[in-house]
C-alpha cells in the first residue's frame, strides 16, 4: 500500500517517469538485490533521460523545420548536388564551434541549403 501512495505522489508530482520505473521495480525480483542508492540513480536517470528528451523533441518542433525528422546519415550525396561527404561529416561534427569558426552556405534559391 506504500509503494502505491508513493507512486501517486510521484505522478502528482509530474515524475510521471520516475514512477513508472519504481512501479517496474518493484514487480522485478531482480532489483530486490541492488543497493537503494543504485535503484534510486536508476529513478533519477530514467527521469533525467526522459525529461532531457522531451525537451530536445519540443525545441525541433518549435523550430519549424520543413522535415523535423531529417538527419545527417540521410543525406543523399548525388553526382549533381556536389556535395563533399568528408565536410558534411566535419560540419556534423560540430567542430567548428569549439574553434569558434563560422560556416556559410551558399547556393542559389531551392536548392536544398535548409
């Protein structure tokens, strides 16, 4: 009955994560062996996790891309597009920022800079 009122508080809490993964260990026998500052950093990454997500998702979906699914692995590197793979990866990278370069990218109307 304990470990249900604490799942409420946690959901009340907007720790909806953390509770569904005490709910789950709880109902495995393995975690009954592992040490309460071990199972409670669990909690706390599947929330950390969870919550750093969901924030990733949200700021692409505010972002307005026209393909928010878009990435670099899916680029297409056609003959016609002169595209250099080494430097997309280098760009992918974000390399550039750490030594404070700048990138510019230059090309005519509708072809594919976004």
């Amino acid at each position: 009955m304990l470990s249900n009122e604490t799942v409420r508080k946690l959901h009340e809490m907007r720790l909806g994560v953390m509770a569904e993964a005490f709910s789950t260990q709880l109902e495995d026998v393995q975690f009954q062996s592992v040490s309460f500052e071990d199972r409670f950093a669990m909690l706390v990454d599947a929330e950390w996790s969870a919550r750093k997500s969901n924030r990733l998702t949200r700021l692409i979906r505010n972002a307005g891309y026209a393909d928010p699914a878009a990435c670099v692995e899916n680029i297409e590197y056609h003959p016609e597009r002169k595209l250099d793979r080494e430097q997309i990866l280098r760009l992918a990278s974000c390399t550039y920022l750490q030594e404070a370069h700048n990138v510019i990218i230059l090309g005519a109307t509708g072809a594919g800079k976004t």
